[in-house]
C-alpha cells in the first residue's frame, strides 16, 4: 500500500467518533482516572484506566480505540459517560501507554481479541458494553463472536469490517477532489512517487476535505504522557498490508478475518 494511502486511511479511522459534541462543551482538561493498571497479556503488559464505579448498577463500558497502531486518546470523551456506569480505556500491546516489544508474531486478531478478556477479568467485570471504533470494531466482532456470554451489548462505530471497501470507498472521495489534486494522490500511489512534501500536501487536501474538520480539544491536546509512545505507524502498515494479500495469514484464518 503507497504511503499517500496509507496516510488517508489511518486519518480517516482513527478519526474521534464523538467529534460532532460541541467544543465549548468539552471540559478543558479530562478527569483523573480513578484507577490505573497495566494488565499482562500476551506478549507484554497493556495499559487500562477506568472512570466511574465498576460496581455500579450499570454495566461498564469498554472502548477500543481505531488503528490499528492508534490510542486511546480519541475516545476520551467518552468519559462523560462515567457518571452513570465505569468507562474503561486502554491501549492496545505496542500502542500508546502500553508496552512496546514491536514483534509482528503478536499481531493478529486473535491476541488483540484475548487483551479484552483478560482487562474483563483483571477488572472482576462479569458483562459489559463493548464499543469497537474503527479497527477496534474489526476486535469488537471477533470478541463478540467469541465471547458472547460476556456482551451487556456491541457497539460499532465507523467500523473497518472491510479494507478493501474501505479503499473503494477512500478512492471514490479521491475522485471528488480538485483534478490537480487527484492527479497529485495518484502520481503518489505510483511506482516513481514525487517528493514526500508534495505526497503531503496532497495528502493534507483529503484531510480538509472529509476529516479533521474540528481541531483538537484542549483537554485532548493537555493529555499527555511522556509514557505515552503515541501511534505505531510500523503495526499499522504491517495489518493493513496483510489485510490487502492474497493469503491473510497474519489474521487468525481466512474464515474469520474480518478485515
């Protein structure tokens, strides 16, 4: 997959679902967590924060962030849910807060799938809400497949259940764009690509076209960690390249890839 598109697509899904709340509603900083954990999984250890009471009469929610390779800091807002049930975020391994050992043989949806169960246990939660946006609700169907006695109920948002429809749909908004533009993006996609200024600039008219429309929040922009590594650009090439061959190995098989 060439780099313009790649840039596109991970701009697109990793995009805030709950980008349409008003600015001047957001709080200027997010709250604390009220608990913290780094729960050990498969391949290292992941990190997890809840908001709200995890015995509550509510089922809690989880929600698991796009990518794959994103973190959870787009679906902060989601916070403002904690007042009526515990909201859980957490990074997926190599993403984020959690550990970063960066071996491609933990990347499948098999162990991404297995990081909710043990967050499910970790947390002693019997059922609860999963939310899946973006990729996350490539993991989100696969938990709920497997894991249905544990489902309060699934949430998808935007999800990627397709790559390849999700690129037809990408190159039909392509089409949409300025012809100068468009012959910029495909140049960019071409074998003898121009400078990686112009692929950028190109790259930045999608944007403003149908994505990051609303700048960052402010408690968005405050919420930092210097143990916070940010996007891994390396897993998300790996999945969405894998995604795209003939032989999807990387996924757990060809019956049940939902990519």
């Amino acid at each position: 997959m060439s780099h313009s598109l790649r840039a596109a697509c991970f701009s697109l899904v990793a995009a805030c679902f709950l980008a349409t709340a008003a600015a001047d509603a957001r709080p200027p900083i997010f709250p604390a967590p009220d608990k913290e954990l780094m729960v050990p999984v498969e391949g290292g250890r992941i990190y997890v924060r809840v908001n709200g009471r995890l015995d509550g009469p509510k089922p809690p929610i989880v929600l698991i962030h796009g990518g794959p390779g994103g973190t959870h800091g787009p679906l902060m807002d989601a916070l403002e849910l904690s007042d009526e049930r515990a909201v859980i975020l957490y990074d997926q391994l190599d993403s984020g807060r959690s550990d970063r050992p960066n071996k491609p043989a933990n990347w499948t949806v098999g162990r991404f799938v297995n990081e909710l169960e043990a967050i499910r246990k970790s947390l002693g939660i019997n059922r609860w809400y999963v939310l899946g946006h973006s990729w996350g609700g490539t993991v989100a169907l696969e938990y709920g497949a497997r894991k249905p006695e544990a489902l309060a109920g699934l949430i998808l948002a935007s999800p990627l259940i397709s790559t390849r429809s999700w690129l037809a749909d990408a190159n039909a908004l392509v089409a949409k764009l300025p012809e100068p533009i468009q012959a910029e993006l495909k140049a960019c996609d071409g074998p003898r690509p121009p400078a990686a200024e112009a692929c950028g600039e190109a790259t930045k008219e999608f944007y403003k076209a149908y994505n990051r429309r609303e700048p960052p929040s402010a408690a968005l922009q405050a919420y930092k960690s210097p143990l916070d590594h940010g996007f891994n650009g390396q897993l998300y090439e790996t999945i969405i390249d894998q995604s795209l061959s003939p032989s999807p190995s990387l996924f757990i098989d060809a019956a049940n890839s939902w990519m």
